[in-house]
C-alpha cells in the first residue's frame, strides 16, 4: 500500500515536470513564429497578439497549433499594423531624444531619460494589450486598458520589463537566443494578465 502511494507521487511529479517542459517548449515554438510575423516591420503587435493567444489556448487546454496562430495573426494585423508603425515612430521620437542627450543640449539629459522611460511604459503597455487581445477587440480599447493596467500593477509590469531584458541580454551575448526567447514574454505577459485578474 505505501508503495503503491510513493509510485503515484513519483508519477504525479513526473507528469507535473513533463507538463511544465511542454509549456516551456511551447513558448520557444511560439517565440520562433512570433520573429517569422514580425518580419512585416509593423506586424509586431499583431504576431505577439496572436503568440498570446495561443499561449493562453495551450495553458488552458483547448489545442491549437500553426494554423490557428495564423489565423489569429491576419485578424489582429487589420488593426494592429497601425499600431506598430506608430510604435515606430515612437521609437523613432525617443532616439532623436537620445541625440539631443548626447549631443550636449541643455536638458537633453533629463529629456532622454524620460524618453527611454516612456519607451520602455509603452512597450509594456504594448505587451500587456496583446495578452489581452482576442477576435472583436479593438486595439484602442486593449492599449486603454493595458496602459491603465501598467500603471495600476507595477508589479507585474516590472516582470514584463525583466522579460524584455532577457531577450536584449539574449540577443547582446547569442542573437539567435532572442527569436525563441520571443515566446517566454508573450508567455509573462499572459502570466502577468491573468495575475492581475485574479487579483
């Protein structure tokens, strides 16, 4: 009998380990299609959207796979390329900050610092808005709420802040790291979503 006991936690950790591989495979699979979405430039939002989403099937259960995440992807880029090139110009407004900084502009210090930190807000509030998305919403609605969520749970959006850094790091010491790594912050900002739910 106690046998019989210790042979059924061994195989419950056992399934547990091999459950917890799995998702983790998942989100390097996931992370390889996200880079493949992305290489449209002004897809990004909507690969990440769609890498959530098929994160958030396969944690819950309900399958899914490549065909589902295309399917996804084309439905969130109707309104998530427009999204993505105002990202870029963004990212575009914070690098002439940069410049003033460097270039010795009075303020230009304190002007870059604040822009790096919007930069960095945004692209949280970005990441947060994917985990939320799903077919119906609108991207305006989903930043509304994403923003408010960035600020409200700090929390969470330092976690998708140190998911970020994982993929510069990644990218800084072994460039092709940083495609599968793409998966494991769509996966923290899923986490970080359901965390603040449930809060």
């Amino acid at each position: 009998m106690a046998q019989a006991r210790v042979k059924a936690r061994t195989a419950r950790k056992e399934s547990v380990f091999g459950e917890r591989f799995g998702v983790f495979a998942e989100c390097m699979l996931t992370g390889v299609w996200i880079a493949v979405a992305c290489l449209g430039i002004v897809t990004y939002p909507a690969a990440f959207a769609a890498g959530a989403r098929h994160l958030r099937r396969r944690t819950t259960h309900q399958g899914g796979g490549l065909r589902e995440f295309v399917t996804d992807f084309r439905t969130a880029v109707r309104g998530g390329w427009v999204v993505g090139l105002a990202g870029w110009a963004v990212a575009a407004a914070v690098w002439v900050d940069v410049l003033a900084a460097r270039a010795g502009l009075p303020g230009g210090p304190l002007v870059g610092a604040v822009g790096v930190l919007a930069l960095i807000g945004a692209a949280v509030a970005l990441l947060r808005a994917t985990a939320l998305w799903s077919p119906g919403t609108t991207w305006r609605a989903l930043l509304a709420d994403a923003g408010r969520h960035t600020v409200l749970d700090p929390a969470g959006s330092f976690l998708v802040v140190c998911g970020l850094a994982v993929v510069a790091l990644s990218a800084g010491f072994v460039p092709p790291l940083a495609v599968p790594v793409l998966g494991a912050v769509a996966a923290a900002a899923v986490a970080v979503e359901t965390r603040y739910r449930h809060r």
